[in-house]
C-alpha cells in the first residue's frame, strides 16, 4: 500500500501537483516510517512548494536511514542553498560526491558554493540583499510555463507554545511542552535554520522549523528536554540583537557599548592648575612656627613648649605635678625629686625652672 501511494506521488508530481505529492509521500510514510527514500522524494516536492526548510529535515531523515543515497544528499544541497547556508550546503553536496563520485551534478552544484562563499567572505561590510536572485545553471523558466501556484492552506494552530529571548551571544528558545520523554524530541541545527520535531502519542507530530534571524554556530548549539518544556540555546555567529526569531521580520541591531569602559580610557589631559604638595606645605608651616622669634611672656611660653614637646614621658609628669602643686611657679623636670614629695609654693618674680631640692 504505501509504494502504491509512492507511485501515485511520482506522478502528481510529474504533473506539476506538489501539494499533492506532500500529501501523498505524508501518507506514504505514516504506512512505512523507515523507507529513506519516501522521505528524499517528499523533501524534492517541498523543495518545489518554497519549503526550503521542510526539505531539510526530509532530506536529513533519509540520510540517518540510509547514510548511502544520493539522492538524499542532493536535495539537502538543493534546499540549504536555497536558504543562503552555502558551507552546510557544501558539506552535504561533498558527502553526496563521495557516496556517489560519478554524478556530476554534486561537482556543478559545488562549485557554486564556493562562488557563493567567496562572494559572502569578500561582501561581509555589504551583503548582498537576500531578495536578489541567485544565479544558477539552470534556465529561469517564463511566467506562462510556469504552474498555478497553490493555495496555501489555513495554518493550523501549534500543539505547543513558544517564545525566545535573548543575550549578547545568544539565543534562547522554549518550547512549552510538558512531560515529552526525551526520545520523541528531535532537534537539529543548521547555519541559520533550526528544525524542531516533537512525536506525540496519537497525535500529529509537533513541528518547530524557522529559517532563523540570523546565523548560528551550530556546533555550539545545544538543547535540554525538561519535565515542562523544551530548552533549546542558539550560537550566534555575530553578536547583533535579532528583532524577532524569524528571518527577513526587522533589521538586527549592533549592541550599545560599554559607556563605563568608553569612560575609562578616556585620555587624561594635564590640569591648568598644579596639584598643590599639603605634606610640604604643613612641614614649611612648622618649620615658620619654629624659626619665628618672639618677646615676653609669649617666647617664655613657646620655650617650655619646646621643653614639653621634647621631653619623655617622666619628665612631664615632673613637669606637670611641679606646676600644679606650686600654683604655676615652679616648674621641674625630675620625676624623681617630684614624684613623691610635694612641691611648695615660692612667690618669685618670675615663674622659675629648676630642680628643686629637699
């Protein structure tokens, strides 16, 4: 039953039925979920439809159940150039080559690549606009060959939220999905697309495939399946803030920089005014104090100021008791004539400095 479906979507698709070929590979595989070859003609089909990132995840499908067709290779090529994502192009068209060394196709459509790359490492400062045509070998088919376009279908509501924030380096998407065994998730990482498959228990499988803001480093890309959601944290390749998860919805945005660091290495410009030295300042000052000559009771004073500002510690203790005892006219310096007698008062003209003696 399901290669009568196969057969039934060859030739839909022969007529130019797309749509109906999707369909018809859909059923295909529901019937025979392991047949690789289902999931590389579905994945050409929606190659034709625009679903440049549907026909990734066929196309890597096919791959991990059979790592030797061709054809699967080919079409993941096809599709990643179509999305700009020359290098992970690049890597399948190689694989393919080596699977399948006399098909020429590989060679031609690898050489574009590398065209393709050259173009994006020499216009880094201009890119060009990703609404501009690509060239390609083939002939650009005319508006009256070309087939209707189909009517796209009503999206259908998503099985599970999600929302995305962001760091400098990175960008954090979650997916509200609660108590999926780590098994039925399935995420996979390009240069700028991330593909999401979610198997839920009788019902559809959940799909999460943005062709994404800006580009990843897929290699550090990771995700994380916990009991209420699923953590999946994207590599920027630049450090720019994405407007939305989404390509082509915005224009990315170059981070503010650091005013504190800016102020930082500020350069410093000599001051008019010179900076004034306090600590040779207060040593001028004391040494004006010292040198000034003064007459009367104020160089009297100022001289057994000197005499106390220098003496140890015993001999002004002398010096203090001495005077308090005698009313201020005597004034000592030996503790050990004064520290245990009591100094007695004498009514000198002049307040007098000598060792008394007893």
């Amino acid at each position: 039953m399901a290669k009568e479906l196969a057969e039934k979507a060859k030739e839909a698709f022969v007529d130019d039925e797309f749509d109906v070929a999707v369909d018809l590979y859909s059923k295909a595989i529901d019937l025979d979920p392991n047949c690789a070859a289902f999931f590389a003609d579905r994945a050409q089909a929606n190659i034709k439809l625009d679903n440049f990132t549907e026909a990734v995840v066929d196309a890597n499908k096919a791959i991990e159940l059979e790592p030797t067709l061709a054809k699967a290779y080919l079409r993941k090529g096809t599709a990643c150039m179509k999305l700009e994502e020359y290098s992970t192009a690049k890597a399948a068209l190689e694989k393919g080559a080596s699977v399948a060394p006399d098909e020429s196709k590989f060679k031609k459509m690898i050489d574009e690549c590398n065209l393709r790359i050259a173009e994006e490492e020499k216009d880094l400062v201009q890119p060009v606009p990703p609404s501009l045509p690509s060239s390609s070998t083939t002939p650009l088919a005319t508006e009256a060959d070309a087939p209707p376009a189909p009517t796209p279908a009503a999206p259908a509501k998503p099985m599970f939220r999600h929302e995305f924030y962001q760091k400098a380096e990175e960008a954090v998407v979650t997916i509200f999905a609660k108590r999926i065994p780590k098994e039925n998730v399935t995420v996979e990482f390009g240069e700028q697309i991330l593909s999401v498959v979610i198997d839920v228990a009788g019902e559809e499988a959940y799909h999460l495939q943005p062709r994404l803001f800006g580009k990843i480093i897929p290699e550090k890309c990771r995700y994380e399946v916990l009991s209420t959601k699923v953590e999946i944290r994207l590599a920027k390749a630049e450090i720019i803030t994405w407007s939305s998860l989404e390509y082509g919805k915005g224009q990315g945005v170059l981070p503010k920089p650091n005013v504190s660091s800016a102020l930082s290495q500020r350069p410093v410009y000599p001051s008019s005014k010179p900076a004034k030295d306090w600590d040779k300042l207060e040593a001028e000052v004391k040494k004006q104090e010292k040198d000034e000559k003064l007459d009367g009771d104020a160089a009297m004073n100022k001289f057994f100021s000197d005499i106390y500002s220098s003496a140890d510690e015993d001999m002004r203790r002398a010096m203090n008791k001495s005077f308090a005892e005698s009313n201020g006219t005597v004034l000592s310096t030996n503790w050990k004539e004064v520290g245990t007698k009591k100094v007695e008062s004498t009514p000198p003209d002049g307040m007098e400095l000598k060792k008394w003696e007893y």
